[in-house]
C-alpha cells in the first residue's frame, strides 16, 4: 500500500516536473519571437523591457507615475508642458489622448496643442501620452495632482484611434514587455484598477503565454460584431466617469470633444452614444475630403506629421464654431 502511495507521488511529481519543462519553453519561445520582432520595429520598445523575466512584487505599471510625467523635455517617454501660457488670462483648454494627440515625433510648434493654442489664443494643457488609452485619461481624473497641475478648462478634447479599443482589454501593450499595462475592469458600472500588489496575480499577468492569449483574444473580441455594445459601452463608461471626476473637481460644466481620428470599428454606434450622453463628437473623414493616410499627412510610421495638423485643427476649430 505504502508502495504504491509513493509510486503514484512519484508519477505526479515527474508529470508536474516536465509539464513545468514545456511551460516555461513555450514561455522562452514566446518571448524571443516577440522580442525578437518588436525589436526590429519599435523604437519605443526599451531594450531593458524585454528581458526575460516575471514581475511579482512591485510591478511596473507603465505611465501610471503622472506625478512626474509630464517635464516637457522633449524625450518622447515623457510629456508635454502646456502650450500658449502666454495666453493666461485666458480660460484654458484640456487634451487628453495618445500618441496622436501628444504629437509622437513632432517638434512642440507642430502639434495639435500648439496648433490650437495659437488659433485660439488660449492656453492648452497636453495631457496626452504616447502609448496610452482611454484609461491614462480616466487615471489622470482620479489624482489630486492633476488639478494642481491644471487649471479649470471649459473645453476638454480627447483624440481616439482604433487602437485605442485594444488598449482597453491588454494587461501588456506587448507581449515581450515585462512591466504591466493599466488596466481596469468595469464591476457594475463601475471602473476598478487590477490589484497589483497580488504576486499570484502578477506571476498570472507576467506569464508570456497568458500575455500572448490575451492579446489574440482581445483582437477576436473586438472584431466580432456580437461584441459592438459591450466594447462601445466600456468606451462610453471611462468617458462618463472622467467628466463626472473632471466636473466634480473643477467645480464647473464644460464641453467635451471626442475627435474620432480615422476609422474607428462601430464608430456610428459609439458616435450615438456619446452624444446621447451630452459628448460632442467630430470624426476627421468629415472634415475633409483629403486622405490622412497619405504620406503627405503621416509620418513613415503612420503618426499625423505637422501638415495633418495644419489641415485638421482650422476646421475642428470652425466646426465647434469657437
């Protein structure tokens, strides 16, 4: 009997060993063909970040340290200080957004901010990120320290592409990266942070193999139309809440412009949504006939270059009639 115990221990404990040896091959061979590809294509991924490793205690969570973020000092990992402060009589104006709206590559007179600093003659705070989403914006809302930074706006703009839809259900923006994305689930109507502090949970989320399942999902997720509410709702709900915690802070009512950059998936659906609920939407394939994805209006890697901003902000300034 005891034979036997010991027999049946053994069998299971030499299963475990080699289901461990495959597990963590497929985590390497995971690993090195995305490190190996994103490498060659990204300039914005740190060779320190893909090393092959698991973070348990205190994560990294990328542009989650706000706080010290936003210097201006031209480095594309950090942000932008405000444009037009010459203008501080007047009332300022808030960007939120991603790389596009913080003008990924561009010189600081080339921008959508600057732009529109200038047009309006008011100052324009850039709260833009390169690499962020919908979440960064909805972050930035919840800290104290970003109504020290800036003032009470009356027209808020957010700049949404379509990736933006993908950064909303990644735990990593990619897949050989070894810091964590922000990432927040909606319970109830109600956006919650992912406990980072949970070292199961981390071990979970550094997983390769769960990093690589939850991108393909992800990307199955969005593109099957069955999901069209569910995605639109989760975009329409960080925007609720960020004008709930901007107003409730400021004191005040103001506009909010959601600028659908390009083609958006379901854009007519979340279009409906958002002004349903009070958003002022312009989509830039509305604005003009002229094609952004040209290479007259994009840099090599897609990015608007200086001329997009040229065309685009005179007319999102006329179509709000500011």
């Amino acid at each position: 009997m005891r034979k036997s115990i010991f027999k049946a221990i053994f069998i299971i404990a030499i299963n475990i060993f080699f289901i461990l040896i495959l597990f963590f091959l497929c985590e390497y061979f995971i690993w090195n063909k995305y490190s190996n590809d994103y490498t060659k294509t990204s300039v914005l991924l740190d060779r320190k970040n893909i090393e092959f490793k698991y973070s348990l205690r205190n994560p990294e969570v990328s542009l989650t340290n706000i706080e010290n973020y936003f210097t201006g000092n031209g480095n594309f990992y950090w942000g932008r200080k405000p444009d037009g402060l010459q203008y501080k009589n007047s009332v300022p104006i808030t960007v939120f957004g991603c790389s596009f709206a913080y003008g990924q590559y561009l010189n600081y007179n080339q921008t959508f901010s600057y732009k529109l600093a200038n047009i309006l003659k008011r100052p324009v705070y850039n709260r833009a990120m390169p690499a962020a989403g919908l979440q960064h914006m909805y972050l930035q809302s919840t800290l104290d320290s970003t109504y020290k930074d800036i003032p009470a706006a009356d027209l808020v703009f957010y700049v949404m592409i379509q990736d933006h839809y993908r950064r909303m259900l990644i735990n990593s923006f990619n897949i050989a990266e070894n810091y964590f994305y922000l990432h927040y689930s909606d319970k109830k109507n109600k956006l919650v942070k992912d406990n980072y502090n949970n070292m199961l949970g981390n071990f979970y989320k550094s997983s390769y193999t769960q990093k690589y399942l939850n991108h393909y999902f992800s990307d199955k997720f969005i593109y099957n139309d069955k999901n069209a509410d569910k995605l639109t709702n989760l975009v329409l709900l960080y925007f609720l809440e960020t004008r709930k915690n901007l107003e409730k802070n400021w004191n005040r009512k103001f506009k909010f412009v959601v600028i659908l950059y390009k083609d958006i998936t379901y854009e007519d659906l979340l279009l409906k949504k958002l002004k349903d609920n009070g958003f002022i939407v312009i989509k830039t394939k509305d604005l003009t006939k002229e094609d952004l994805n040209s290479p007259r209006f994009k840099l090599a890697d897609s990015h608007p270059n200086k001329q997009a901003w040229n065309l685009l902000v005179p007319l999102i300034v006329k179509r709000l009639n500011l």
